[in-house]
C-alpha cells in the first residue's frame, strides 16, 4: 500500500506522470501478491490519471483491464462498475459510440443477472445518453437521429420505473433530467 501512497502524494501535486509511475508499481506489486482488490483500485487510479491527463485511449484500456480483473474474480457488480466507466469515458470523450453502447448494453445485463436495480437503472441512464447524443455524419438523416432520441426516451422511462419501484426519488429525478436533455435535443418542450 506503500506505493499506493506515494502516488496519492504525486496526485495532489499534480506530478501526474510521477502518479502514475508509482500506481504502475503499486499495481504490479499488488498482482504478484495477488491482491486482486488493490491491484483492481490502483487500475481505477491509473484510468483516472489517464483520463486527466487527455489519453483516453489508455483510461479505456485501464478500464478494460479492471474489467477482467473483476470478471476473473467472479466480481460483476465491479464488472459492470468498470463497464459503465468505459461508457462515461466514451461519452465525455465524443469517442467510439458503438464500444460504449456495448459496454453500457453489457453492464445492463450483469447488473440484471445480479438483480441490482439501482445498478441496472444508473446504467440504463448511461445508455439512453449514448442514444441521443450520438452523432451521425454528414449523412446521418433527421429520421435515424428521431429514432435515436426514441430509443434514449424508451429506455429512460425504463429507468425511471425501475427508479419508482425501488421508491429512489434521486434516481428518479435523474431518469426526468436525462428526459428533459433529449426533449431539449428535439427541440421539444419536456
């Protein structure tokens, strides 16, 4: 945990390739003495600094590589965890849509195998961001942008019940924003 340590010194500076060589270190320490949690934490520290940093090319590898890790581990909520960060990464960073919507579709599933609602609605809201601000080329039609935005009202109001059943009032109410968004988007009053 030592290294773990210095590389939180190294963050709060601001040294980031400094950060990052010390998590790498961390990381490889915490996989030989197969610590599969510390090395999984220092992974999520490494995709951060990627990310930070401006190369998501490497956050989404990190991410991909926690992934495993927690699918080797039998762990699918932290599967589905790291999952959802790939999705977000792909959002933020206007990268592959097609890679993020699989990776959101797959965190659905394994949040619905291990009958986590909460889990699977939070990722269902991730999915519906995909759709409707996924971008076309110059070719992309009005229609197959409509049909996008329904599919992102489809499975927000999927989200949302799953929100009202679970009587999560926060959950809900973001289900009603990301609404809002793509209501907005069609140039629609929500």
């Amino acid at each position: 945990r030592g290294r773990r340590q210095v590389a939180d010194v190294h963050i709060a500076a601001r040294r980031f390739p400094e950060a990052l060589a010390a998590a790498t270190a961390a990381s490889t320490l915490f996989q030989q003495a197969g610590d599969v949690r510390g090395a999984a934490d220092v992974m999520q520290m490494m995709s951060s600094l990627h990310a930070t940093m401006g190369k998501d090319k490497e956050a989404s590898q990190m991410y991909m590589d926690q992934r495993m890790l927690y699918k080797a581990a039998g762990w699918k909520e932290e599967e589905a965890a790291a999952l959802l960060y790939i999705a977000r990464l792909h959002i933020d960073g206007g990268a592959d849509s097609k890679e993020a919507t699989k990776a959101a579709k797959e965190a659905i599933a394994l949040y619905q195998r291990v009958q986590d609602k909460a889990g699977e609605a939070n990722a269902m809201l991730v999915l519906a961001s995909l759709h409707w601000q996924a971008k076309g080329g110059q070719s992309d039609l009005r229609t197959v942008k409509a049909a996008r935005q329904a599919e992102a009202l489809r499975t927000v109001n999927q989200a949302r019940d799953i929100f009202k059943a679970l009587e999560d009032p926060q959950g809900e109410a973001q289900a009603l924003q990301a609404a809002a968004e793509v209501h907005l988007a069609q140039g629609v009053p929500a």
